[in-house]
C-alpha cells in the first residue's frame, strides 16, 4: 500500500477527502467481508461446500486484511510483508483444508473489489471526492498484489512442506539422527545432507525443541498450528539451507545447520522474531535450543538439552538457548526452593524492597560485577554520576551486611538476586 509519498501533487481538499473516504471504509471492514463471503459462496465452488467453521475464519482474515491495507493508506505507510505474516496461517489453513490453489488466489482479487466499492460507495460526487478515490486505484491494487504473493508462497510451502512430510522420508530421518545414527546410503542420506547434516559436512549442528503453547485446543487445530510451526521453523536457517524440522508427537523437533565458525547468535535472533511473529497470530510457543554438535553421534545429547531447556522456561514460554547462556546462570534457573531458602533474609528483605522500588540497587550490583569490580566503570555503563554508583554500595552494604568488594560476598549477593 502507499505511502505518504502518494499524496504529493494533490490539493489540499483531495487529502482530506482522501482520509475521509479510507476511514469511512475502515469503519466498514465486516461489511467489506462480509461481501466478498457472499461472493465467494457463489463463484468459487472450493468455499461453496466448505464448512461454518471455515467460513468464519475466512471471514476474519478477510476483515483482518481489509483493515491493515486501509490503515496504511490513513497513516501514510507502506505495508510491508511482516505487517500481513498472518496471511501465512491462514494459507497454510486454505492448504490444510484442500482448498483449490485456484479458488484461494481468486479470493484476493474479489477481495480487492469489494475494498474499491466500498471507496467508490463513500466518494459521494464532488470533484475532490472522485479525484481522490481514483488516487487510491493504485495504492489498492499493489496491497492486493502483495497479500496475494504472500498469501501463495505460504499455501505452496506448506503443500511442499505436507507432501515431504507425508513421504515421511523426515520423520525416518529425524528418528534416525535422534537415535544417534546417520543413514548410510538411500534417500534418507540424501535429506540429510540437503539440510547439511552429513559425516563429510563440519558445520556444526544444535537441535532445537519447540512446544505450542493453547489453554484449550481441540485436537484438529492444535496439529495444525504445530504443523504450522515446524514449516515456520525449516525456514529459519542461517547458511542457505532449509532446516530440517518435523512434529513428533507434542513437541516440533528441528536441527538447524550453524555457520562454519559455529556461532548461533543469528538463529537464536531468528528464533525470536519467529516466536514473537507467531505471538502475533495468537500462537504462544516455548522453544528450548542446545550447546553446539559436530557429530550425528551427539544429536541425542542435544536432544536431551534441547529439551531441558524448554522445561525451565516459565508458563507463557519463551525462547531460551543455550549457546547464549552462562554455567552460572544455568545452574541458577536449575535451583529450587531448597536453594532459595539459604538465602539470608537480611539478604532476601533488602532485595525485595529494592525490586519494589524500581530494582536501581540490584542493578548497580550486577554493573559492578560486569566492570570486574571498577566502580568508575559500573558508573558509566549505568550512565549514572560516580558518586552516586559509591553511595548504592553502601546503601547495599547497610542493608545487607554484606561489602560488595570482597568476592565471596558479591556472588552470594548476584545469586540472590537472580533467585529471587
């Protein structure tokens, strides 16, 4: 959709009819759905047989997508392919459902007809009026040229993505490297070595585990979206390679390929953005990633991580990687309430009160310690006066009895504040 540089050129009386007009269609966006719905029960055969359920979601998608295309136009902006990921879903939904390839991308274009009735119905006859619903002719066919693009990769990727995983050449695959053993000869070798896991390849490899995360799905819905999440995750590679990824049961279980130099910093970034994209369409995923491998023999062992990552994320999920996480706070996130109980409560007192009140001691604590102990240092990374960075030690010291420069008592004091 445009962008503000769309408006150039026209007078002042075409811009504010030009709002005008796109809001009074935004305000209608059900009523816009609900006209392509009439449309497409009756031209295209693939949503004439299709069920309530269906339907409905069809429907929401339909109001969704009319709302993010109108709400660029009345902010000036360009939609951009993140802006309608979850154009993805629902294609992979279309796929799911054996909608015709033909019918979906038919949907789009009555889609698009139905936004520019909807404009033209609201244009009334002035001269301003219809100069600026013509302005939008252009503006509106590019959205619909781009939620169509998307729209089709994602239905064909997942047909692809169904289709190998239905071969199960994968999932023989993936149980075999899970199980520490890497397919000698055939077409499993073949898959194994297109995602770059092979006894010639040196790349390094880490398994990843992720889990959906739905209060109340029903059983359909729930394979579906995991079915979803492992297409998303055979995406997100870091080297040029699909990642090899399959459901297994209640967990989706892929083994990313790393860069020759073995750093996951980039695939733990992806995996982020992929979870938090995925939060957006209303799907929470917990997502444990293991230490480096550089031997099919050790994939168990990373599965077993993988997977013990992911049982110390809290209930709404997360991402947590291993790569990218200390011993010391590992053993940390691994302690339970024995642990916690040796913290001294003089100790655990005092920090509650400061969490309480906004956390500034606690953090000048952590400073300290991540300037090894160079005050002056821990002062400017909090970006604070160095008097001030002297006067929270001592503050700490007071209320904890404990002095900040004698080793042992900085690490009691930063295990407490990580526990607690």
């Amino acid at each position: 959709m445009s962008a503000g540089s769309q408006l150039l050129g026209y007078s002042d009386p075409v811009h504010a009819e030009r709002a005008r007009i796109v809001g009074c269609a935004y305000e209608h966006a059900d009523e816009i759905a609900d006209d392509v719905m009439a449309k497409l029960r009756v031209e295209l055969p693939g949503y004439g047989t299709a069920d309530p359920g269906f339907l409905a979601d069809v429907h929401d998608q339909l109001a969704r997508l009319s709302r993010t295309g109108l709400g660029a136009l009345l902010e000036h902006k360009r939609v951009t392919p993140a802006d309608v990921s979850y154009a993805r879903q629902a294609a992979a939904r279309r796929a799911r459902c054996g909608l015709p390839l033909v019918d979906y991308i038919a949907a789009f274009r009555l889609g698009q007809r139905a936004i520019w009735k909807s404009l033209l119905a609201h244009a009334g006859d002035t001269d301003a009026g219809r100069e600026a619903v013509l302005s939008l002719a252009g503006p509106l066919a590019r959205y619909t040229d781009l939620i169509s693009t998307q729209a089709t990769d994602a239905y064909l990727e997942f047909q692809q993505y169904v289709t190998a995983e239905s071969s199960r050449d994968g999932q023989a695959l993936m149980d075999s490297l899970l199980d520490g053993a890497l397919p000698a000869s055939g077409p499993h070798l073949s898959v194994a070595t297109a995602h770059g896991i092979g006894a010639e390849r040196a790349a390094p490899l880490v398994v990843v585990t992720a889990m959906v995360l739905d209060p109340a799905p029903t059983a359909d819905s729930l394979c579906e979206t995991r079915q979803v999440v492992s297409a998303a995750l055979a995406r997100t590679g870091v080297n040029g390679l699909r990642t090899l990824s399959v459901v297994r049961d209640t967990e989706i279980v892929a083994i990313p390929a790393l860069r020759p130099d073995g750093s996951a910093e980039q695939l733990c970034e992806r995996l982020r953005a992929l979870r938090e994209q995925l939060a957006a369409d209303g799907v929470a995923l917990a997502v444990g990633v293991s230490t480096s491998v550089t031997e099919v023999g050790q994939i168990p062992r990373a599965h077993r991580q993988a997977r013990a990552a992911l049982a110390l994320l809290p209930e709404d999920g997360g991402v947590l990687a291993l790569p990218q996480m200390t011993p010391f706070r590992y053993l940390l996130l691994r302690a339970d309430d024995t642990t916690r109980q040796l913290v001294d409560p003089r100790v655990g007192a005092a920090l509650a009160d400061d969490r309480a009140r906004g956390g500034t001691l606690a953090d000048t604590v952590r400073a300290f310690a991540a300037a090894d102990m160079n005050l002056r240092e821990a002062a400017d990374a909090l970006h604070i006066h160095l008097n001030t960075a002297k006067y929270r030690l001592g503050r700490i010291q007071e209320l904890t009895g404990r002095n900040v420069r004698s080793v042992n008592d900085l690490v009691e004091l930063l295990v407490a504040i990580e526990l607690l």
